[in-house]
C-alpha cells in the first residue's frame, strides 16, 4: 500500500471521529438549547438569580455553537483535502 492510500485511510478515520464528536456536540447543543429556553422563561417572571441564570445559559448555547460550527469546519477541510487526494489516485 502506498503513501497515498495510508493518508487517505488515516483522514477516512479522522474523519468518522470528527463526525461522532460533532454528532455529541450538536445533541449537547439542543439540550442547552432546551435548558436556555427554560431558563429564559423563568427569568421573565422571576427575579436576578433566575436572570443569571438565562445568561449563564445563554452564553453555554453560544459556546457549543461555537464548537459545533468548528467541527463543521473542520470537516469541510478535511473533506477537501479528501476529495484532492482520490483526484491523485484517480
């Protein structure tokens, strides 16, 4: 086997891990998501705590967003650098 092949099976595998770390990052996301909503709720009727609170939540949206659009990056490099190399063997 080549050099080639080697690369390409070592991103193929990157690639598969990346896409369970996104896969949990994003299933965490809408949990935060659905806690922030709650949150958000409570804080329009409650008081600081309960508004605290929604920004505490808030901010962990903004960070699995954050994370989950680097993954999606990440991905998309990977798969551009993927797709160049099958254009070699091809």
């Amino acid at each position: 086997m080549g050099l080639l092949h080697r690369r390409l099976f070592r991103l193929n595998d990157r690639l598969a891990r990346l896409a369970e770390e996104e896969r949990l990052a994003a299933a965490e996301l809408e949990v935060h998501r659905h806690l922030d909503d709650d949150a958000r709720r409570d804080a329009a009727v409650g008081g600081p705590i309960d508004r605290e609170d929604a920004r505490d939540t808030a901010s962990d949206v903004a960070r699995f967003e954050r994370l989950v659009d680097g993954l999606q990056e990440e991905r998309r490099r990977l798969e551009a650098k993927r797709d160049r190399l099958f254009a070699r063997l091809g």
